[in-house]
C-alpha cells in the first residue's frame, strides 16, 4: 500500500488543510464519535490512519498525555452547531 503525505510550508497551513478535511463526509463519523475511543477507531475505519494500530496508538497518546480533558462537550453537540 502507498501512503500520500502532503507537506505544508507553515504549520498553520497544515491546520487549515486539516481542517477542510474533516469536513468531508467521509469523516462524519470521527465527528459525530460519543467520545475519544469510538474517534480512534472511527478514524482508522474511514481510511485516514494507515496503521493497523491506529486506534490503540492514538488512544494510547490521548491518555498519557491527558488529552481527554478537552473532551468538554458531547460530539453530538459539537455536530448539531457544525450542520
């Protein structure tokens, strides 16, 4: 399989970019995800992790990091304001 990487001048381009990415349909479910594992798994299913152990690594990196606690609202919220 091979993957296609796209490299950005800035960060912030590389921000921007991703963020037109989860807009497209394809990833509703990553959005729409009750919390951080569904997500990580959702991600993988939708073809955007290229690692068979995508959702192991990402929840992995999202709990010793503590990203969970920006997890302040329900996605299904974050979705009814974003349609």
């Amino acid at each position: 399989m091979e993957c296609r990487f796209r490299k950005y001048d800035t960060i912030e381009d590389s921000i921007l970019d991703h963020g037109k990415l989860l807009n497209f349909s394809r990833y509703k479910s990553v959005i729409t995800s009750k919390d951080y594992k569904e997500a990580s798994q959702n991600v993988y299913n939708s073809g955007y992790g290229t690692d068979y152990e995508c959702r192991e690594n990402l929840i992995a990196i999202i709990e010793r990091n503590k990203l969970y606690v920006y997890d302040c609202a329900p996605r299904s919220e974050i979705a009814k304001n974003t349609e």
